[in-house]
C-alpha cells in the first residue's frame, strides 16, 4: 500500500503499485541509475536521468511532476524524490526496493 513516511516529501511505491499507477497514465517512471544499470536492464517506457546530473542540475533534470523515481534497491531514487519536492513537485514517488524489487515480482523489463 502507497505510505508516505512522517517527515517525508515523497510517497512509496510497492512494484505492484508503481505499475498500476503507470498504466493508468498517472505517473512516469525516472530512472536515476547509472548508464550501464540502464542498459542491462530498465522498467519499458522509464526515462534515464542519472543521479548525478539531477544532483548537479536539479531543476533542469526534474521538470515534471508526477514521477516514481527508481534505482537498484530504493536509495538513490529515494534521494532523487526529495530533490524533486524540494523543488516543489507535488506528486512524487519511490520505487520501494527498486529494480530488485520489481524483477522479484517478475514485472516487465526492457533491455
């Protein structure tokens, strides 16, 4: 069930969840890992911002709202989702568990 942690900006997201609200077209899918995480494997349709660029270009990188962030295990994502709020995004979302997470559900992924 999506829960949004006291003191957090950001919502989590099961795998299951992540993929139901991405098929109803409420979010998209940010992928913050590095370019050869991406290329071994990525969740269809997810755009690749690696963390970096948006911790070195915030508001450049972040310009939308309604966003799951993802990375491997939840982390770097997490990170990326309060940069976003801080910027002032409302409608921001972790991957919780990441790509490892979502492989153990055996949902799609593009390679």
């Amino acid at each position: 069930m999506a829960e949004q942690q006291p003191g957090e900006a950001f919502t989590r997201l099961s795998p299951r969840e992540a993929k139901e609200m991405a098929d109803r077209g409420e979010a998209t899918f940010v992928d913050v890992r590095e370019d050869w995480e991406y290329a071994r494997d990525h969740i269809p349709s997810a755009r690749h911002i690696p963390l970096g660029r948006i911790i070195s270009r915030p508001a450049e990188a972040i310009q939308q709202d309604h966003v799951i962030f993802v990375c491997e295990v939840g982390q770097r994502s997490a990170v990326a989702a309060e940069m976003a709020a801080a910027l002032g995004k409302q409608r921001v979302y972790n991957l919780e568990g990441g790509m490892t997470a979502w492989r153990r559900e055996q949902l799609p992924v593009e390679r």
